[in-house]
C-alpha cells in the first residue's frame, strides 16, 4: 500500500491501537494489497475514550460491553449488576484496552 495512504490512516487512527500495536499496523498496511484500502477506509472502531465513559456510565448494566460487541460479557454483567461492583470496577481500568484489541482485531481480519 502506497505509504502516504499509510502515513495517513495512522495519524488519523492511531488513538484506536495500543501504541506498542502502531509499528504492527504500519508494517501491515503496507505489505497489504492496494485494493484493501477500501475496505480498511470502512471499518468503524471503536473509541476508547468513548468506552470508558459508557463504562463509567453504565457499566454496572453491562452497557460497556454492549459497546464493544462483547454480547455475553454484556448480558453477564447486567444479569450480575456489574458482578455485584467487582466487575465493574476493573473494568473501568481494563475497558480502553479491550477498544483498542476489539479495534487491531477489525483490522488484522479486514487485512487477512
């Protein structure tokens, strides 16, 4: 892939990845053919940031993990109340980095 298109989707997207991920990204974009750009370009991820509030919010509900797509998790905490607060709580300090896993794991699968 051409390394400006590169250069670009890093600067825009790089507080969606962990930044020991941001090298794996760029190495990856570029040995990827050109004709995944597109599909690279559509993938939605999720803001960390984002989840964390939701967690703060509503993570006793289970809301945060609803947010990531983590359906069991969700429904496991909301039948728990947020596994009676323990669960809660760690996720608070946890949920950013499951965003930025949910987030590499979009884009190894749309780069395979």
């Amino acid at each position: 892939m051409d390394s400006q298109k590169v250069d670009m989707f890093i600067m825009t997207y790089g507080k969606f990845f962990e930044s020991n991920q941001i090298i794996g990204v760029r190495e990856s974009l570029k040995n990827a053919d050109e004709s995944k750009w597109a599909i690279v370009q559509s993938i939605s991820f999720k803001d960390p940031t984002t989840s964390l509030i939701v967690s703060l919010l509503g993570g006793p509900f289970g809301i945060d993990r609803f947010f990531l797509g983590d359906t069991g998790l969700g429904i496991g905490k909301l039948v728990t109340c947020g596994g009676f607060g323990i669960w809660t709580l760690i996720d608070w300090f946890l949920i950013m980095g499951a965003a930025k896993e949910k987030n590499m794991s979009k884009l190894m699968q749309a780069l395979a």
